[in-house]
C-alpha cells in the first residue's frame, strides 16, 4: 500500500483508489470534515486528501459519502468526481455496502451471537449526543462475540451495521450495558487507553461502475493490538 504526507503531517494509507473512488485509512482523533457547528481550525481528513479528489470547487463534503466518528479508525470511501459521488451515495442508502468493525466493550456479552434493533434519535438537551428513542429512526446492528477477558471483565466483538445511523454501534452497545472502552461520551468507566476502541475494518460492495465485487479492508492500529496484547 502506498502513503502520502501532508503539511499536517499527518500520514494517510491509500488502501484502494481507481478513477472514481478512493478509500484511506482514517486514523483516530481526526474529523472526516468540518460539521457546521465545530468552530476548530484542526484540518480534517477531507482537507489531507482533497487534491486526489476532482472536484473543481473545494467544498467540505465534496466526495464524502458516508462518514466515522472522529475516534473511530479505519476504511473510509470517497468519490473522487460527482458522478461517483452520486452513485456511491445511492449504494450507501440502499444498503447494498456491507460495513465491517472491531470493538472491545465493558462487561460479558451474551449470547455469542445478537441482533440490536433499538431505535435511534438526537438527544433534547444534547443534540450531539444520540439516545435510544421510541420516536427515532430504525437502527440495526449485528455481533458476533471474537473472545472474553475475564480479569479485565471485557468483550471482543465483530459487528457488521446494517443501518448508518450517528453514533449507532456506540449508542446500541451502551443501551444493552456494554459501552465501547474508551468511549468518553456513552460510558463514565475509567481506562488506560486514550481513545475508543472501535475500529472500522472491512467494507465490500459491487462496484456501481463496473459491477465488480470490491473489499476494503483494514488492519487493526498499532495502538489497539498493544492495548489488546495487554490485556493477554
């Protein structure tokens, strides 16, 4: 794989590029692009990969068509002219990409094998936050156990979203008691690690421009295995 380097210094994998899609490796702690209500002068990942884009005019979602949350790590796609934006767009709402990540959560997760359908919506007094809501939006996520540690009384756990909805795996382990280590918005528990241990690591898809089948995939950071190794 190849890497390029920007004036932030920050280094970005290409994991797969043709004419019309790019997909990098998002490291954690840095936004996809500028939401309206961040006031930061922090460039974001669109900011260090939009001269591979081709796009005339600079925008903050040119080319963005489905998004991670900042601490989160791992495949993200972008389309590198409007057309492609377009038509990936279309796969993303119709759910024909199939989205792949790794999280280590708080607690014992049984049964091996679950399915969170719990509804989803924006928080009344925080509007940031997302909060399991009668009223809100349908949200699906599957899981799949990977293994326990007793001693430190956590899950490892494979989970394909079925829906996109904000902040949804983070939202859904939370609601059935296993909040994401390292998740200083959904859990108050204290731990070692400095960021979230969520990890976004596949995703596959038929191509929209030449119906191939096309996987993305995305090794867990260095900063989790060590974490993960710790816990062995």
């Amino acid at each position: 794989m190849k890497n390029y380097q920007r004036k932030s210094q920050i280094k970005l994998k290409v994991l797969y590029e043709d004419i019309n899609m790019l997909s990098v490796e998002k490291p954690a702690g840095i936004l996809v692009y500028k939401p309206l209500h961040y006031q930061g002068k922090t460039s974001t990942l669109h900011d260090l990969v939009f001269d591979k884009l081709n796009f005339r005019i600079k925008g903050e979602r040119n080319g963005i068509v489905h998004r991670l949350d900042k601490e989160t790590s791992g495949v993200l796609l972008l389309a590198k002219n409007k057309e492609a934006e377009k038509k990936l767009k279309e796969i993303f709402k119709k759910r024909l990409i199939k989205k792949y990540y790794t999280a280590l959560v708080w607690g014992r997760v049984e049964p091996i094998k679950g399915k969170i359908t719990i509804p989803l919506g924006r928080g009344a007094k925080d509007r940031l936050k997302v909060v399991p809501k009668a009223s809100g939006k349908p949200a699906k996520t599957l899981y799949s156990v990977l293994g326990y540690y007793p001693k430190q009384n956590v899950s490892l756990l494979d989970i394909e979203l079925k829906t996109g909805r904000m902040h949804q795996i983070r939202v859904h382990l939370a609601a059935i008691g296993h909040p994401i280590v390292g998740d200083s918005k959904y859990s108050n528990r204290k731990t070692t690690i400095d960021r979230q241990f969520l990890h976004a690591k596949k995703l596959e898809f038929v191509s929209p421009f030449d119906g191939k089948l096309i996987t993305i995939n995305s090794n867990l950071p260095g900063e989790l295995k060590t974490f993960l190794n710790k816990l062995s």
